[in-house]
C-alpha cells in the first residue's frame, strides 16, 4: 500500500502528419481486456473536468487559443487507458505496437482534411492525483510541456481512469491513468 505518497510517471509524444503520407484509417479497435471493465475501474470524471480548465488557464496565461473538449479524441484517450490498465503497460503505443497515432486516427480521422496532426500526453499516478499536481508533473517535462503550449492544437480528449490493483508496470497498486490526445484538423 502506497498510502498519502504521490507515485507518477509521464510520457508525450506527438505526430504531424500530411495528409499524403498517410495510410487508410485502420479499424475501429478491438473490445478491451475484462480487468477495467464494469466496477473494477472507474472514469473520475471530475477529474477530466477541472485538468482540461488547468490546461487552459495555462495556455491563456502563455497567450494561447484554448482547447475546445473534442469527443472523438476523447474516445481514443479512454480507449488507451483502458487498455493500458486492462493489458499492464505504459506506452504511447498500442498493445499491438502501432504507433499513436494511428489508433488515435481511427477516432479522429484525417480523411478530408488538409492537415493533421495528433500529440498525446500520458501519466499514472497514485489515486490522489488532482488536476494541479498532473498539470505540474507534465510541466516540468519538456516534452509534456511542448505539448501543453502547442498553438497548433485546437482540441483535446482527456480520459482519467481510476484502476484498482494495476497489472505490470503498475506494480498491482490502485492507480490513475490519465491520457491527453491533442489534436487539430484544418
């Protein structure tokens, strides 16, 4: 048992990609593991809420446009942290070692667009993570930060997800993963 003390870690990656270069959108993905289905796991939505009011209290302090909540990517970001609590890993990857962004295409797609571009910031921390103390954690990682004050993105999704006795990386402790997919289509 962990108790009152703060366990994280952070990953941020993103991908700008032209419209030419990229492949068909793939298909809708697969039906996630039975670990953070039903009670076991819970989306915090409260938490959702008041990190996506951080995000852009931030990004107007830095003169930037804020995020507009995009439920499509909102979907690509719950799907990743369930898997990621279902399958016990911790990767912008997906389980079947695709990058990112293409599993946060089949969600967000680029088709029609002239341009695109998706980034993604991940954390877990303990169960007591609030949105200040998440905000804070990417901020002091330059690439978490990057993505943060990107004037490019437009819309993110966010998904908080409470996972009781976490598989593999997460040590079987009671977590929360939070998944940020940033993204703009224009």
């Amino acid at each position: 048992m962990v108790g009152r003390r703060l366990l994280a870690f952070a990953v941020a990656a993103v991908a700008a990609v032209a419209l030419g270069a990229l492949a068909p959108a793939a298909a809708p993905a697969p039906t996630l593991g039975h670990a953070v289905s039903g009670s076991s796991a819970h989306r915090v939505a409260d938490l959702e809420q008041t990190l996506l009011a951080a995000i852009n209290g931030l990004r107007q302090a830095h003169g930037l446009v804020p995020l507009k909540r995009s439920e499509p990517l909102g979907r690509a970001a719950a799907a990743h942290s369930e898997q990621m609590g279902s399958d016990g890993y911790f990767a912008h990857d997906s389980a079947d070692g695709s990058p990112f962004w293409r599993r946060v295409e089949r969600y967000y797609p680029s088709t029609r667009w002239d341009y695109w571009s998706v980034g993604e910031n991940l954390l877990w921390a303990s169960p007591e993570v609030d949105a200040q103390r998440a905000l804070q954690m990417w901020l002091d990682s330059p690439k978490h930060r990057a993505n943060l004050l990107a004037a490019r993105w437009r819309e993110v999704g966010l998904s908080a997800l409470a996972v009781p006795a976490a598989p593999g990386p997460f040590q079987g402790l009671d977590v929360t993963i939070l998944t940020a997919d940033f993204g703009v289509r224009r």
